[in-house]
C-alpha cells in the first residue's frame, strides 16, 4: 500500500498554479487537489482571490471557513482592488464591492440579531463590527480613498 503525504500533494498543486499561465486547465486541477486535502481551504480563498474571483471565495469561504471580521477585511480590500480593475473597462463600477459589503452587512445583523435573542456578551462586539462596514461602505461610495486597515 502507497501512502502519499500531504507535502507532496500540496507541491503538485503549486507546481500546476505555477504553470497555469501557460495551460489554463492546470488551475482547476490545482483547486480540485487542494479541495481534496481537507487543510488546505485557506490557501484556495487566496488562490481565488489572486485571479480576482472574489464572488466564488465567498461562497467557498461560507461553506468551508468561519466568517470573520478579519476574513470579511481582506474580501472588501479584494473587492476594491477587483472594482478598480474593472472601473477602467466597464461602466459598472464598485458593484463587486457592493455585492460582498451586503452580504457582510446582512450576515451580521443576522448573526447580532441571533446573539441578542440568546443574550450572549459578544453582541457589541459584533454591532462594533456593522458599524466598521458601514463606515467602510460610506467612504468607498463618497469616493474618498477608503483605507480598510485604519478602520477600528
């Protein structure tokens, strides 16, 4: 019986990345091992969001990551960059940014509205939390040059 580790699956996967500007297949073939090595669902969001597939590392994320205010930050900060990208070339501008800021938005009145009913300690932690979206969506909307990191 042959027992493959986990570094070598690990390094295939990153030697078909590397070689995706070339064959464009090798990519899905990278996710779908690293999909297989159930310790590696922090390295695809960072694969996704590297190619700017911000959309399809938040529904990877939903089902595969806890949802955190730090992880929600580095979406955003994604989504900007993405925007920006696409601003010179469409007329849809910040609608990426829009659409993870409402799914952020809605996932934490949800999850401070669930943290209310039980009562827990942590639901001013969490409103602390919406409120920092808000600011973060009020400043990319009035076009001031939102700085995600200095938000509290």
């Amino acid at each position: 019986m042959l027992i493959i580790r986990f570094d070598f699956f690990y390094f295939i996967a990153c030697l078909l990345l590397s070689l995706s500007n070339k064959q464009q297949p090798t990519t899905q073939i990278a996710l779908d091992m690293l999909k297989r090595l159930t310790n590696a669902n922090e390295e695809i969001v960072e694969i996704l969001l590297g190619y700017n597939y911000v959309i399809e590392a938040l529904h990877f994320s939903v089902e595969h990551l806890p949802i955190t205010r730090k992880f929600a930050r580095k979406l955003l900060e994604a989504a900007i960059k993405s925007d920006e990208l696409l601003s010179s070339t469409s007329s849809n501008q910040k609608i990426l940014f829009y659409t993870v800021y409402t799914f952020f938005e809605e996932y934490f009145q949800r999850t401070t509205t669930i943290s209310a009913l039980a009562q827990t300690t942590n639901s001013n932690e969490q409103k602390d939390e919406l409120e920092m979206f808000k600011t973060l969506f009020n400043l990319h909307f009035r076009n001031q040059e939102p700085d995600v990191a200095s938000i509290q």
